[in-house]
C-alpha cells in the first residue's frame, strides 16, 4: 500500500513536469518558497488544505489528482502535454508574425 507522502510527491512531480514548470516556478504560482515545494515533493513535508488546493490550482488539476494512484495519471499527463505543444506552438506563431512585421516595416 502506498503512502499517501509518497502519493503526492509522485503526483506532484509528474503533473510539475507535465507542465514544463520547474519547483521555482509552482513556488511562485503558489506563494511560497522553492525549498517549501522540494520539501513535499521528497515527502519531509506534508502541506495544509490550503496549500493542497493552491497547488492543484496552479498545476491545472483537482485536488483529489494530487492523491492519485495512477490509475489515471497516464491519460491526464498526455492531455497537459498536447495542452502545452497547443500553447508553444502559438507562442512560435506569434513570434513568427512579429519578426515577418518588423522585416515588413523595414524594407523602405
């Protein structure tokens, strides 16, 4: 039987990197310190409610994802991967656009 320490700290890095965000970043999304963060993540630290929905908040997810078993994990990780290229790639496009504009205005 697993843990329910261990649970999050799985849960938490996987959905983390799902999302590309580094502990630094998820500490900044949710008010705290980046040693608070690695602390749950190497389960010597177990957070408040609170924190517990700031964190599903930020990662996207519901709070009761934090605690799966993986049985759903799988799934989810793929969406927030396609959500994520989705995203990248129209930060690209638009950067794309704006090079090809200022080119544009500097031909003359």
């Amino acid at each position: 039987m697993t843990n329910i320490r261990d649970l999050l700290a799985k849960n938490m890095k996987a959905y983390r990197g799902a999302l590309g965000l580094s502990q630094s970043k998820l500490a900044e999304k949710v008010d705290t310190s980046t040693h608070y963060i690695g602390m749950i993540e190497t389960k010597n630290n177990f957070p408040s409610p609170e924190m517990l929905e700031r964190i599903a908040v930020a990662l996207g997810i519901d709070t009761v994802d934090l605690f799966s078993n993986g049985k759903t994990l799988p799934e989810t990780m793929k969406s927030y991967r396609k959500a994520a290229l989705k995203e990248i790639k129209g930060v690209i496009g638009r950067f794309i656009d704006e090079k090809i504009k200022d080119m544009d205005s500097h031909k003359s």
